[in-house]
C-alpha cells in the first residue's frame, strides 16, 4: 500500500471532496469537536474504507458524506454540487436520488416482509430497480415472502442492501455492515459491496474498526480523534472472498 497526499489527489473524476470540514456537538453546556480540519478526496466508483478506533469520527464522518447530518465548518462537494450550501429540500433530494444507507444492525421494518422492505423505495416515486431484481442481486428471491424475523442476520443485512441499492445510488454508505454477522456471512456481504463498486460503478464508502477490511478497499481512510490521520490508497485491493479475519 502507498500513502498519497490527498492534497494531490485532483483527478477529474473526484465525486466527494471535503474542504476543511469541521463538526461541533453541542449538549447543554458541554461542546464536542467531533471533527477537526477535514479534507479528503473520494473518486467515483471507489470502494473506500473508513477505520478508526471508537469515538474517533467514523459516523460523524459518514453522515457529512451522506447530507444525514450538517457540517459546522468547511464545505463539502458532490460532483460540483456543494451539500453544504443546499436548503432543507434541496438536500433531502440529494438524499432521496443519490444515497443509499446500510447499517449495522439492519433497520428492516418487522411488519414487512422482504419484499415490501425493499419495494419502500419504488413509493417514492424515483428511477428504482424492479424489488425482486434487487433481492435476486442478493440471492434472496426466494425469501421475499419472509419478515424480518425469519431471515437470519446476514440474511436480514442482505435485504438492506438490496433496499439501498434498489433506487441505484450514486454513493452507497455502509456504517458497520458487517458488525453483527459472523465471518463467512460478513465475507459474503463485503463481497456483495465490493461488486456494488467494481461491477456496478458505485462510490461505497464503508465504516468500520476492523483494519483487516483495509484490504479489500480502493482507499482507506484513517480517522483519530475527529482528525483524518492518513489516507492510504491500495494499489491491488484483495477480493472480498479472499479476506480472511
Ligand atoms: N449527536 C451527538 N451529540 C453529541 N456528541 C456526539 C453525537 N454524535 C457523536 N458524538 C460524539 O462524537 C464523537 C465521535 O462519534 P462517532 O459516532 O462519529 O464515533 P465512531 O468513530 O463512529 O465510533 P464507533 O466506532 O464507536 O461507532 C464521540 O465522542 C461521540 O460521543
Ligand atoms: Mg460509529
């Protein structure tokens, strides 16, 4: 792996850019500068890893990324659209068209099944893929009659990322996808994210403390104490299928 500058990093195809973005929590009295001095470069379609201990800024990080949450200071670019100069509207259409979310702990609605889980995007009137298209992508076809709790927890992370693909996002975030799944089931759903941005095109912007997932990225993003401590760009990113943690 070789350590760039992202200071030099000003290729055509930059689709996220962060200028000197900064994020203040304020509870009662107590303020948190949950993030510092910010500035990163993402390429579209690249696969990017987020690590960091905990409490360093990883999901604050990604909730600028995904206009989910608003910067204090700084400026952040999508495409030559700046997210923080958007109103209230303007942003959650960003949100709507351009951004699919994946958690860690799935956030499935219970009384819907698979099927009706992900068709919640096609209610929204956008350009969506066909719901059963999107859990077929995730071999889960045959599971589309199921609820919540009848799929197993890499069965239920699979239908939500079929539901966040399914509107075919520019930008796929994932915060801790695999955080509640074993090994071989995490593999399969690294594997499934991987092919989000090498088949599909997709920008996946991947949370996580687990430096073994560093591998598997386009680039890897190094985050500590709210300030970004390195960013690594890897050269010959492993196949998810080959991790082994
Ligand atoms: N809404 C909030 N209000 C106040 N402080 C917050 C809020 N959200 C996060 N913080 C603080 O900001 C810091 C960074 O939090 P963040 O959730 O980004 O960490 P993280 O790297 O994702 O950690 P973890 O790996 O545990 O998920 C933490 O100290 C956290 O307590
Ligand atoms: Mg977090």
């Amino acid at each position: 792996m070789k350590q760039v500058k992202t200071t030099e990093n000003t290729a055509a195809n930059v689709i996220i850019r962060f200028e000197d973005v900064g994020k203040i929590y304020k509870t009662g009295q107590v303020v948190y500068e949950a993030l510092k001095h910010v500035n990163l470069e993402i390429l579209d379609g690249e696969l990017v890893v987020i690590l960091g201990p905990s409490g360093s800024g990883k999901s604050t990080l990604l909730n600028m990324l995904g206009g989910l949450d608003s910067a204090t200071s700084g400026r952040i670019f999508f495409g030559s659209k700046e997210i923080t100069a958007l109103d209230d509207k303007k942003l959650g259409e960003f949100r709507a068209l351009d951004v699919g979310i994946i958690f860690q702990f799935y956030n499935l609605i219970p009384t819907l099944t698979a099927y009706e889980n992900v068709d919640l995007m096609n209610d929204l009137g956008l350009d969506t893929m066909d719901s059963l298209e999107a859990l077929k992508m995730v071999g889960l076809a045959e599971r589309r009659n199921n609820f919540p709790s009848q799929l197993s927890g890499g069965q239920q992370q699979r239908v939500s990322i079929a539901r966040a693909i399914a509107k075919k996002p520019k930008l796929l975030l994932c915060d801790e996808p695999t955080g509640a799944l074993d090994t071989n089931t995490g593999r399969e759903v690294l594997k499934l994210l991987q092919d989000q941005s090498r088949v599909h095109g997709r920008t996946v912007v991947m949370v996580t403390h687990n430096d073994m997932f560093a591998e598997i990225a386009d680039k890897v993003i190094m985050v500590k104490n709210g300030t970004v401590e390195e960013v690594i760009v890897n050269e010959k990113p492993k196949d998810a299928d080959e991790l082994e943690w």
